[in-house]
C-alpha cells in the first residue's frame, strides 16, 4: 500500500527531495577534503532537528544587555549548524526593532509613525523583515504592501513626485466626472475645482496664474479616483504658492461633493515650520469657507527623518499628526550592527565557561532563568539571568532579589 501510494504522486513529488539532497550532499563532498569518510556524509543524509528544543523570550519582549534571546538543547552537532541561521533571523530583527522603538519614544505616543524604507534597506528579505519588526517596535503602517499580506502589517501610502510631475495640463484628466457622497448624477470636478482654487487664491493672496496647472490636473486625478482617501504631496514645485492652494481646492471640491479628504505631506525642506504654516493656512479655509473639520486635516511629514532630527522636531513644537521614516530606519545608522551571539555553556551536564583575553567576550556558564526586578513604584529596575542551578526567593522589600546558596 505505501510504495502504492508513493508511485501514483505527482513525478515532482518523487523525485526532488532525493534529488536536492543528493546535489547538497554531493557539493559538500567536493569542497571538503577528500579525507573524509563515507560515514560521514551518511550520516548527514539522517541529520534532523527532531531533537532539538528552543526556548525564547516572546517575540516583542524588552530585554536588556546579556539576557539570553534563544537557548537551543539538542546534539551539539545539530546545534552547531544551527547558528549562522539562528542569528541571522534574530540580529537584523532584534535591531531594527529597537531602532523603531527608539523613534516611538521619541515621538511619544500621539505621532502616528509610517515605515518608509523597503527601498533603502539591506535587499528583499532585509525590507520585509523591517517592515515586519519596524511595525514590532512601535511604528503605526508600513509603505510595504507585501509585508502587508504576508505579516498582517497595516498598510498606508501617498502619492509620489513622480505622478504629480507627470501631469502636465487639465486637459490630462481623464474622467472628469465623480458621483457626489449621497448619490446624484456625477458632478463635471474641473471647473468645480478651479471654482474652488479661485476662492482660495483669493484669500490666501496668492496669484492665480502661479499655482503649477499640472499639479492641479494631477491633484485632481487622483481625487476621483480615490475621492475617499485623497492625500496630497504638495512640495512638488512650490508649497506655498502653488501646492497648498492646489491641495485646498480638490479638497473643497470634494468637501461639496460630501467627502472629506484624509491628509496633506510634506517631504521637504524645514518640516515643523512648514506644518504649522500649512495648519494656520487650514485653519483659515475652515473659518472662512465654514468647513470645520478642515482645520483639522492631517498633517504628515517625511524628509530623511532622524532620532536627531525627530527630537528637534518635538522639543520645537509642530502641528504634524504623521512621520515617515525610512532610511535612518532600516539601516540603523547608529548602530548597523546589533552583535548577538551564539555561544556553547553547557555539554553534557557540565557547564562551559570561555575565558577569553578580552573580558567583555567572557561567557557566564550554565543554563538560564531570567528575571525581572521591579521598584515599589513598578518601574523596571534590571533584568538579570542566573544559573538554573541557584536558587531564588523574593525579599519583603519590592524590587529586590536575593539569591541562595547553591543546590547540594
């Protein structure tokens, strides 16, 4: 009945696992030295991880300096050739999620954060995992839409200088026409909005003729297609005299048609000043054209945004609802390399210390329990990893640990 069974599956089912672990096998065996026994490469073709055990910190977990991540049991073998993977996974990971941790603190609470930085990070795999632990250490969405659906990561974008750069005339926008909010017959949006941008120029004294006609027609584009969920870059040409008049316009438009518009990005130059001239520019539409809520529209901000330059940004004051962060993200700049590694305290029962000619390389023996050492007030005070072999009690005083005499 088995070989049965085995011989009705598909021909790819048969034959490539043999055929994958054949060409593994069959390379090793060209690159190490030809002294190695047969046995040898016979016993590779049986190796699993069946026998190992993995214990872990959550994932997500705060820990601190010298607290084991990972502790891996099983044949030292098996465990040896699981450290380069091991620590790939955990490196990369481990750091980019302190580092989006680092711009939440800074932040704080309110700031709504986006990650930015599939382009900029360490490859396709680097991207993905700095999506996914980017959004582990505290970041709001990520720009990443396969990170999205393989991880469960919210995803948000905006437009990009390109589209709007692409648009060259009003005559470009095509269809003109968006069905209002309640349903009617679809509205003609062109001369709507330009009814709007001449209002608008008009109390933000700004020239009618300056305002760029392509970024309009581009504005206006992507308003009807998403008149739900239109974001506008208005740092294309000029903000003042030509984006934020755009932006108010399509806005407003919308606005009559009963939709509201879900926020407004700037992407360079001095970002706390300009979001509070753009919020004062918002606040002045809503009084003047009695649309409360236009007050206030969402404000976000991207330009290479760093920890130095997100502090200055928050000890300064600003108006900004939304930052996207990408490249001092994902890279971690500050420290590019987080430095865990993988080291041998146990064989057999017996503890193994390495005594090393640099003190910081030193390894503490044994097998560990970590514990968490709180103030009377709640506050973490350290996190510590003694030996299995000691015992602990709590004291009376909260936040302190005494440790026993060994077990006999």
């Amino acid at each position: 009945m088995k070989s049965t069974m085995e011989t009705e599956k598909p021909l790819y089912q048969q034959y490539l696992p043999e055929a994958q672990e054949r060409g593994e096998i069959e390379y090793l065996q060209s690159v190490l030295p030809s002294t190695m026994e047969k046995a040898f490469f016979d016993y590779l073709r049986t190796v699993d991880a069946s026998e190992i055990t993995v214990s872990s910190v959550p994932e997500g977990s705060i820990v601190f300096a010298t607290v084991p991540l990972l502790q891996v049991k099983g044949p030292l073998l098996v465990v040896q050739l699981l450290e380069t993977t091991l620590l790939s996974l955990v490196n990369y990971a481990s750091l980019v999620a302190t580092n989006a941790a680092r711009f939440r603190m800074l932040a704080g609470p309110d700031k709504k954060l986006l990650e930015l930085g599939l382009r900029r990070a360490q490859g396709p795999d680097g991207g993905l995992s700095a999506s996914k632990y980017s959004y582990i250490g505290g970041f709001d969405w990520t720009s990443n839409v396969l990170a999205g659906k393989l991880y469960g990561v919210p995803v948000r974008a905006t437009v990009a200088h390109s589209y709007i750069m692409s648009f060259t005339s009003l005559a470009e926008v095509q269809p003109r026409t968006l069905k209002p909010l309640d349903g009617d017959e679809p509205v003609d949006f062109l001369p709507l909005a330009e009814s709007w941008l001449r209002q608008v120029c008009q109390t933000l004294q700004v020239p009618h003729d300056r305002v760029n006609h392509g970024e309009l027609a581009a504005f206006m584009s992507y308003a009807i297609a998403f008149p739900h969920n239109f974001y506008g870059l208005v740092d294309t040409y000029s903000i003042m005299g030509s984006g934020i008049p755009n932006f108010c316009a399509v806005a407003l438009a919308l606005n009559q048609l009963g939709y509201r518009t879900v926020g407004i990005r700037v992407d360079s130059g001095d970002l706390g000043k300009q979001a509070r001239e753009i919020r004062q520019v918002l606040r002045t539409c809503s009084a003047d054209f009695q649309v409360p809520w236009f007050a206030t529209i969402p404000i976000a901000v991207s330009n290479d945004v760093s920890e130095r330059s997100l502090e200055e940004l928050m000890q300064e004051g600003n108006e900004i609802d939304m930052i996207g962060i990408g490249t001092n993200l994902v890279t971690c700049p500050l420290q590019p390399s987080l430095g865990c590694v993988y080291k041998l305290v146990k064989v057999n029962g017996c503890s193994k210390l390495k005594l090393t000619e640099d003190e910081e390389k030193m390894t503490i023996p044994g097998s560990k329990v970590v514990y968490r050492l709180h103030a009377a007030t709640g506050e973490t005070l350290t996190q510590c990893s003694p030996c299995k072999m000691r015992t602990t009690s709590w004291e009376s005083r909260p936040g302190r640990i005494k440790t026993g005499p060994p077990e006999t």
